[in-house]
C-alpha cells in the first residue's frame, strides 16, 4: 500500500500554525515570570532599607494606604510616605524608558540608538538646569508661564530638540547612519555637559544642591506629587507607544514597505519620536539622567523574542520597570544608610552591555 503524505501546502501550514502558537506560549510564559519578577522586587524593596519591616506591615501599610486611612505607626509612615512612592516611580519610569528605548530603535531600525546615548537625556537634563539656575531671571518669564510645570515642559522641549536634530543628521535617504548618529550624539553630549558646566559656574550653594540630583540620577525625591505629575506625561504616550507596534514592525521591512502597508511613515515616525521625548524628558525632569535602560532592556527581550513589537513594547515595560526597580533597592541598601545615586547603579550595569553591542556592531560594519 502506497503511503499517503500530506500537500507541501498543507504541511507548511502546519508547521506555521505550530510555530506562531509556540511563539503565542512562549510571549505568555514570558508575561507570566516577568509580572511575578515585578511583584517580587516590588515587596522587596518596600521591605528592604535602613529600618528593617516585616511582610506583615508592609501589607498593613499597603492596606492602609489603599483605604486612605491614618497612619497608624512608624512602620506605616516610611512604607507610605517613602518607600511606596519611591517604588512606583521607579517601576513608572523604568517602563517609560524601556518602552522609549525600544521605540526609538525601532524608528532608527539600530539597536544603538537609545535616547541616553544619542544625548535626548542630555539635552532634557540641559533645559532642566537652565531653569534651575535662570528661573528667576532670563527664564522668568518660562516660569511664569508654565508655573509648576516649569521643569518636565523645560525638559521634554531639550529632549524633543535633540531628537530631531539627530534625526535629521542620522538619516539620509530614509536610512539611519550608524556612524552618524553615534557621532552626533557624543557631539551633543559634550556640548550639553559644557553649557552645564557653564550653568554650574553661575549657580549658587542651593541650586548646585539641585544640580548634583540631576547630573548622577535618584529617586530619592520622589513624592506623590512628582508621581501624579509623571503619570500625566508618561502614561498617555507609553500607551500610544504600546497600541503603534504594527507600525513599528512594517518599519522593519522599510519605509517604502510600510508606505506600500498604508502607514504615513513620516508623521508616524515624529510622533513616535515626539512620544519619546516626552517620556525621556519627564523622566529627567523628575528623576535626573538615569542612562541605559532604554538600552539594555530591548536589546536582551529582542535576542529572547525576535523582533516584533507585539511582543516587545510590553515586555520592555514589564523588564524595565523590574530593572530600575532592582538598581533603586541596590542604590539604597548596599551602602546604608548612604543613598547611591541609582544612575551610578545603571551605569555599571549598562556599560559593558554597551561596550558589548558596540563591538557586534562594529564586525557587522566589517
């Protein structure tokens, strides 16, 4: 008797159907371990610190600050009005960088162009000390203008002007140059530390105070105020940043390609851009520069995934808000009670991984 083997068509079917729902688990499974990964280091750093809780008053504490009761003890008090708000900042920006991250690599299809290195950070912490040290004279009328939002819009117009410079020097042709975009970036860097260091010269005993929270990064300023003020910035591009992953993948295959798919590439391409900015430079604008996250985080999820943004933007969320929150408690604890600055934390953490990507680069340029 003959034996009987499917059509090639209906094989290759299959064998699809059968990758595209491995893909489906493994995006699940994913999902799964980083939301209890989040949960993990989020009790962790609400138990952690100079005064030792346990897992019962921190819960009492979550309790009572969900109901809106009194505070009822010490315990209470630092779990509410320190590390709670502490914890949510960091996991609010570190999902906003990540996501950031992975959009501006997407639009630059270059998994080097993150907004710390191409100098967004730097030009959003540029503005922001401007207004620091010149709010009561060149820029007064800034300040009266935009009253306590003085800082995060100051921020988000540096970090919005950066990234369209380096937008237009980095693409020629509706192709992103490497070299280019590295060169620029390093370029703006400098310039943004020597109109600092400028501004450094001409500040007084309490705005250099300031100014030491925005060059190195912390959270340790973080209030509830500052949080609400973030999720008003951060949340609503975060989303949209979420809901453009079709857009990000067409870009993969082209500008030509995604045209062809339907998509108005270039206006697309500076909302991407402009959301970017905007989560960047409220994140500056509250926390001070905190480099590396928008890269590390897509670039480890992308060798885990593949490329797809489906996938990707949120995952990046999930890894990042984890990762920052990670280096906040390490910041905190490792040398308590001394405060590290948790952009020191990221910059050992992120620099081999650059040094790394750098060098892949550089034999693919070969």
């Amino acid at each position: 008797m003959a034996l009987v083997s499917k059509p090639p068509a209906q094989t290759d079917m299959v064998v699809e159907d059968g990758y595209i729902a491995w893909q489906r688990h493994r995006f699940s499974v994913l999902v799964c371990l980083l939301l209890v990964t989040l949960m993990a280091t989020f009790f962790w750093a609400l138990l952690t610190g100079p005064m030792a809780l346990t897992l019962e008053e921190v819960i009492q504490g979550l309790q009572r600050s969900v109901g809106g009761e009194n505070v009822a003890g010490a315990a209470d008090w630092v779990v509410r009005e320190l590390r709670l708000p502490r914890a949510l900042l960091a996991m609010i920006v570190g999902a906003g960088l990540a996501v950031a991250g992975a959009v501006t690599q997407g639009v630059f299809r270059n998994p080097l162009a993150d907004p710390g290195l191409i100098g967004v950070a730097s030009g959003a912490a540029l503005a922001a000390v401007a207004v620091i040290v010149l709010s009561s004279t060149v820029l007064q009328g800034w300040q009266a203008l935009t009253g306590p939002f003085a800082l995060p819009l100051a921020a988000f117009c540096g970090g919005l002007l950066v990234t369209l410079i380096i937008y237009q020097l980095g693409t020629q042709g509706g192709q992103t140059q490497v070299a280019i975009l590295l060169l620029a970036g390093v370029a703006i860097n400098v310039l943004a530390g020597a109109a600092t260091g400028v501004l450094t010269y001409l500040a007084d005993d309490q705005q250099l105070r300031d100014m030491t929270f925005w060059s190195m990064g912390s959270l340790a300023h973080g209030r509830w105020i500052e949080i609400l003020a973030l999720m008003v910035f951060i949340l609503p591009p975060l989303i949209w940043m979420l809901r453009s992953a079709r857009l990000l993948n067409a870009l993969l295959m082209g500008e030509q390609v995604a045209s062809h798919l339907g998509f108005d590439v270039q206006a697309s391409k500076r909302w991407l851009l402009v959301g970017s900015a905007l989560i960047v430079g409220a994140g500056v604008a509250v926390t001070g520069t905190i480099g590396f996250i928008g890269l590390v985080v897509p670039h480890l999820l992308r060798l885990v995934v593949g490329p797809d943004h489906r996938q990707l933007l949120p995952l990046s969320a999930l890894a990042g808000a984890s990762l920052l929150l990670v280096a906040d408690t390490l910041a905190r604890t490792v040398l308590a009670p001394a405060d590290l600055p948790v952009g020191l934390v990221m910059a050992l953490i992120g620099g081999p991984m650059f040094l790394i990507l750098l060098l892949q680069q550089t034999r693919r340029w070969h």
